[in-house]
C-alpha cells in the first residue's frame, strides 16, 4: 500500500497538473470505485461536473481536492488503497485495462485533459466529502492553506511531515498507550502516513525495537524516533517513494526508487550496515507482524527483556 511519500509524490503531480481547472465532464465506469459516496453514481457525476478544483491537499495517506462550485463546502477524496493510480492523460490515450473513473477537465496549453482513476484490486476509490473545521484551526495539512478537511479524514491525525504537528506531541500520545511501539506509530489517530516499510526503516535507524512498549519509552528516545522518521520521510520524497509493487507510479506513470535505500526493510538474513560498520556481524531478522512482517536487528534494535 502507497504510504506518506508515495502519496505526496502523487499529490505533487495533481497540484502541478488539475489545480484550478474545472470538471467539465465526469464517467464513472465501475460503481464499486464510488462506493463510499453514499448517494450514488449519478449523484457523484452530476454533483463533481462544474466544479473547480482549487488545490490538492493531504494528510498522511490521505489525499483530498478541494472543490469551488458545490452548494455545500467539499472535497473530492480519492484513496489509492492497494493498487490505485491517478494519471494525468491526453484524450486520444488508450484507456487503461483497470480505468474505474475518468474526470474531463478545462482546457490549459500544454497540459493533458484527462484525469483517470485506475484501481486494479479495487480497495481504493473516490468520493465526495463534506468539510469540517480542523481541531487547531490551523491549515489541514500539504497544499492546503484552509482549516478545513474531508469529515471523512476527521480521525487522521496530523503527520511526521506537517509543519503544524509538534514532535511533542509524539511522546505524549505514545505514552498514553500500552501496546508495542510499532503498533502506536502505525496508528494513525497518533501519528499519520507512517506504513509498515518505513517504519522498520525508522525504528532501524532509532536503534528502538519495535516491541518496546509505549509505557516505558523515554522522551528522548521518542526524540530521536521522531527525527529518524523525518529523515526516512524526507529522503523517501526525494527518491520518488518505495515501489515494491509495479502498481504504485505517480501521475506520469514513474515508479519511486526509495526501495535501493533501504536498511531494514525486506533485507531478511543480509548484513546490518551500522554493525558492519562498528565491526560487528549481525544479520536482519524477519518476525511476523499483523499479518505482514516486521525487519530489524537483533544486535543495534535490543528486544525488552521478558519479565
């Protein structure tokens, strides 16, 4: 599943490609890509036609359009789920063998005209969103410059890369849980856009395990947790974001390149760089985790002793 960077990749080409253009023409081609929005298909094509999208904003993994033009104030949500792709495309380009939604919109020199949803797996999907006032009434969070958001992404709490979120709030919401430190930071009413890739890959270079638990972590320990996933975030965006999957691409249709970088993550029985380099020998170990997996090392990433 797409996280953070692999989000914001996208999000980045739509605000460069749809922002400011207007919806002239709307073709849902699977219903069940529209399924959350509650009043139907001809409701989502006659409600979206007409609108102008006046910026493309997200919140974690969550990815929204807001929209001038609806009687009510909304956005146009659209969630990638496991294989979701919005391309930017000329007319005269051959449909692709998933589209599930495709938006006509305003004429501008140079720039293609179609935005196509595409979703083989078919867990992701578009709908429409009324707006809520954001809980600080500071602006929502990437490309948004309004204290609003979809009511739909009201329980998203703010992410590592948010100008607006302080680090301290990390600390206090971690401890007032009592699970295991990989669980907290993947709960995304305490911290959003952090997925189970680079979380391995933060909690790696924290030097934390991801079976600590939250009651007993330290503040600085959650300092340093916190900047380990700032700088994962950071260097991931800049690679274009991790592709495991030949489904993730962003709106151009390039897939990221994060995936070369990676120091824990999907590296079962390789060497540990930071041991290596201390003049240690330890090997990455892989441990089932909520139905996926988990990578860390058993040297530098100390499991809590059972009591």
């Amino acid at each position: 599943m797409p996280e953070l960077p692999e989000v914001e990749v996208v999000r980045e080409g739509l605000d460069k490609w749809v922002r400011a253009r207007t919806v002239q023409s709307v073709q849902v081609l699977d219903s069940r890509s529209v399924r959350r929005h509650t009043d139907g298909v001809e409701d989502f094509e006659q409600t979206l036609t007409g609108c102008t999208i006046a910026s493309v904003a997200r919140r974690g993994k969550f990815l929204w359009m807001d929209l001038d033009g609806l009687q009510t104030p909304g956005a146009l949500v659209a969630h990638l789920g496991m294989s979701g792709q919005l391309l930017v495309e000329e007319p005269s380009a051959p449909d692709e063998k998933h589209l599930k939604v495709r938006l006509t919109l305003s004429q501008k020199s140079d720039f293609p005209d179609e935005l196509r949803f595409v979703d083989q797996r078919i867990f992701g999907g578009m709908f429409l969103s009324p707006l809520v006032v954001t809980p600080d009434g500071l602006p929502a969070g990437a490309g948004s410059v309004r204290a609003t958001m979809p009511e739909a992404a009201a329980h998203i709490a703010r992410d590592v890369m948010d100008p607006h979120r302080d680090p301290e709030d990390l600390y206090v919401g971690l401890r007032k849980r009592t699970s295991q430190l990989k669980r907290a930071i993947l709960d995304q009413s305490v911290l959003s856009g952090v997925g189970n890739i680079y979380a391995d890959e933060a909690l790696w270079q924290a030097g934390l395990s991801g079976l600590r638990n939250t009651a007993t972590i330290r503040r600085a320990e959650v300092h340093r947790l916190n900047d380990a996933l700032v700088d994962v975030m950071t260097r991931a965006l800049a690679a274009g974001g991790t592709s495991f999957d030949s489904l993730y691409v962003n709106v151009n249709g390039a897939s990221g390149y994060f995936a070369r970088s990676l120091n824990a993550y999907g590296r079962e029985g390789k060497t540990c760089t930071r041991c290596l380099d201390n003049g240690r020998e330890s090997l990455i170990r892989r441990d089932p985790f909520m139905g996926r997996s988990s990578y860390s090392c058993p040297i530098c990433q100390p499991r809590p002793r059972k009591r």
